[in-house]
C-alpha cells in the first residue's frame, strides 16, 4: 500500500505578507481584507491559520472573481 502524499504548497513559496496596508495610497486587493479563516478562500483547502489562499493561481482566481462581483 502506497501512502499518496497530499501536495502541499511549499514553505518557501512567497505568501503576501500580513500588513495594515490600508493606509497606504494604494488600492488593497479585496482579499487583503479578509481574514485567514484557515482555509483556501477560493477552493476551501485547509490551510494554516495564517494563510488565505493555497497559492498564487488561487488567490489571482479570487481577485478576478471580485472585480466581476464589484
Ligand atoms: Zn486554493
């Protein structure tokens, strides 16, 4: 019996870093402004309780889908 490992997304892959950028000029991302919930926003992956999104693909995705529903 094989044990299929899971993919997960490695630890050294960029993760925006968690900062109160609403101050700055420039416009925050509507997923900046949600709270980790420890699961992928987009696709409901578990996460740690740090994270929004599993990756890059997922977050770009969520943001496209918000500017549609904006
Ligand atoms: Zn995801």
């Amino acid at each position: 019996m094989e044990t299929i490992q899971e993919s997960v997304p490695d630890k050294s892959v960029p993760v925006e870093p968690i900062v109160a950028s609403s101050m700055s000029a420039t416009p925050v991302p509507a997923r900046l402004s949600l709270p980790p919930k420890g699961a992928c926003w987009y696709c409901e992956k578990p996460l740690d309780s740090v994270r929004r999104f599993c990756g890059k693909s997922c977050a770009d995705s969520f943001d496209e889908e918000a500017e549609y529903n904006r």
